[in-house]
C-alpha cells in the first residue's frame, strides 16, 4: 500500500494577477492535507472518498482510454488525475494493475464547512502522486506540477494553478503562471509524456524563506466563497474601455515583485507594507469591476491587524472564506484574536507544511521555465 498526503494552500498576495500568464504571487502551503491510499486491487479500479462515502468511482482501461462508470460531479477532480496520470503511464508503457484509492480530507471542517484552502488542488496532486507511486514510476516534483496542472486544468478551465504548485513544492513559494493557452494547444498535437519534457513559456516556482520575526495568522470568516465564479465575474469586465485592469496588472507585478525582494533581504517591515499596498490593489479592483472581494467581515479582520500594528488582506479570490495577517513574533497576537472572535472571525489553527526533507527524487528547488 502507498500513502501519500497533499496539503491545502492560502494565497498571500497577487490574486487575480496571477490568473494572466507572466504575472506573479505568493502562496503558502498549510498543514491540513488530503490523504491518499492506493492499493493494488486484483478485481478492479475503485476510488472511494470520505467527502462521498455513498458512492464508489470505478472505471477501466480500453485500449489505453479510461472508461469511468456513471460519474459523481465530486468525483471530477479525481476523475481527471486517474485520466492524465494513466495516459502519462501509457505514453511511457508502464503497466498498471488494477487499483483501489481511499481518500481522506482534513480540508473542510467535520461539520462540512469549506475554508477555500484548495481542496480541488490538493486531492489531484494527491491522486497523481498516490497513482505514480503504486505504478512504480515516482515523480519528481515539476513533473508531479505538471501532470496535475493539466488535470486541474481540464475539469477547472480558468485558474492560475498556484493553488497546485503550493500543494506540490509547500512552504512559503513565490509562483508565476505559464500561458495555460499554450498548454491547451500543446495537447491537442501531442503526448501527455512529451508536454511534460517541453518547457511550459513563463512558468515560475520559486522557494521563500520568511524573517525570523514574522508571523502569520489565519482569519475564517465563516463564509465560504467560489474562487472560479468570482475570477469570472472579474474576468468578464477585464476588457472596459477604462484600462483599469492593465493598470491592476502593473501594480500588483510591481508589489509582488516587492514583497519577494523583501523576503530575500528578510525585511518584515517592506513585507507588511506591500501586503497593505496588494489589499488596496485588489480593492479598488473590486470596486471597478463590481465584485466583493473584500467582505464587511474581511474588512474588519484587516482593520482589527492594522490597529496593533501587522498587515492584512483578504486571501484567494475574497468574497469570503479566509483573510491572513502579518505580524511581528514580538506582538501580542491574543488581542487580535480577541477581537477577532468579537467580530466573529475564528482563528484558523493552521502551520506552514512543509516537505521532508528526505525525498530523494525531488528536483533542484527552483524552477523557471522560459
């Protein structure tokens, strides 16, 4: 039996940015995880979740296409990482014997609250990497990136894929998305297996190393939020004849590029101070484009931070879920708290998940594909 675990993620600044290719962000990987379970299963290929425990996915292989019975709409980011990660396998003749996946999640709370911290992402990395291993063929980590961008890519079909890279390099990363056009047009004339060898144009994966002083803190609102409906919504006033959204784009990459020049010199006060400047980028954002990203709640969870001194900002696509604060280790985080809990918002209980630094068939830590 292998096990593997794939941790969820938050986004602490260049959302929506990052969505268009070339364009910067910075992402933690957080330590609640998808677990998988993959046994070798003589009878037949099954998938079973404890998000669905009623139902049991099935499929089989003819003539290297996956063939799914009737197939549950939760089931879909699953679904498309048994189908890449099989094809890949194929292109490669790597037999696979019939499997069973069991597949637990930490990511939504017992009572079925969502906290945006990237299930979908998380449960694909998670499948590939489980599917790789149980067929002998385990990946590195750019190729684990890659195999599972495109399967996100196929049930999603609009998001940057930074929430994929945090679950598959963790820790703090910066992340800059490859043109996701390009990739659609690579399939359609090629292999799985070849895709993967090409270099993906504007790719970007950069490791961070936080201050010593910094802290982090994760706010829940306790209102869950739908990333791609929200990016569409942006996404559909892009183009105004006001060019706000060029100018968006400009800022943010000028910020983000800040805030990674502030980690690499470890200058908490220059991360504090773009982590303000990125919050008012996404808000006036908002407002040209008439979306909510930045909530009564959220707004109140920043304004509570930036009265004791640290930096806040809604996380992700906003509209709710979460919202992350930055502040000194020195500071007194129990009066943010505090005051957190009287406005309702519920501290996360959450640490930055790191990789083991054991795995030997990792890649060099920075990747940067032209």
């Amino acid at each position: 039996m292998i096990t593997v675990k794939a941790p969820g993620k938050l986004y602490i600044a260049g959302e929506y940015a990052v969505v268009e290719p070339g364009n910067p962000a910075i992402i933690i990987a957080v330590n609640q995880f998808i677990q998988v379970k993959a046994t070798l299963d003589a009878k037949t290929n099954s998938a079973w979740s404890d998000q669905s425990p009623d139902y049991n996915l099935q499929w089989a292989n003819h003539n290297h296409q996956v063939v799914f019975n009737h197939q549950n709409k939760r089931f879909s980011y699953v679904a498309a990482a048994i189908k890449t990660t099989e094809q890949y396998l194929a292109d490669h003749k790597v037999p696979v014997q019939n499997y069973h996946l069991e597949i637990t999640s930490q990511l939504d709370s017992q009572s079925g609250h969502k906290y945006g911290l990237g299930s979908s992402a998380a449960v694909t990395v998670a499948v590939v990497d489980a599917i790789c291993q149980v067929a002998g063929k385990p990946v590195d980590r750019l190729t684990l990136f890659k195999l599972s961008a495109i399967a996100h890519l196929s049930v999603q079909g609009n998001g940057s894929l930074g929430d994929v890279a945090a679950s598959v390099y963790q820790g703090w990363i910066a992340y800059q998305s490859f043109d996701r056009q390009w990739l659609l047009n690579q399939l359609k004339t090629q292999s799985i297996a070849a895709v993967i060898e090409l270099d993906w144009p504007g790719l970007m994966i950069q490791p961070l190393t936080p201050p010593a002083d910094l802290k982090i803190l994760i706010g829940w609102t306790g209102t869950p939020a739908s990333t791609a409906s929200l990016v569409e919504c942006v996404a559909a006033k892009k183009n105004a004849p006001s060019n706000f959204y060029q100018h968006f784009l400009n800022a943010s990459h000028q910020c983000v590029n800040r805030l990674i020049r502030a980690f690499e010199e470890q200058n908490l006060e220059t991360i504090k101070g773009q982590i303000n400047v990125n919050r008012k980028l996404l808000n006036e954002l908002g407002r040209n484009t008439g979306v909510q990203i930045e909530t009564p709640q959220l707004t109140q969870l920043c304004q509570i931070v930036d009265y004791y001194g640290g930096a806040a900002k809604s996380s992700g696509a906003g509209g709710g879920d979460c919202g992350i604060a930055i502040i000194d280790q020195k500071s007194d985080s129990n009066q943010i708290i505090t005051q957190w809990q009287q406005a309702h918002i519920h501290k996360l209980d959450l640490q930055i998940s790191y990789r083991h630094q054991e795995e030997s068939h990792d890649q060099p830590s920075l990747t940067s594909q032209k």
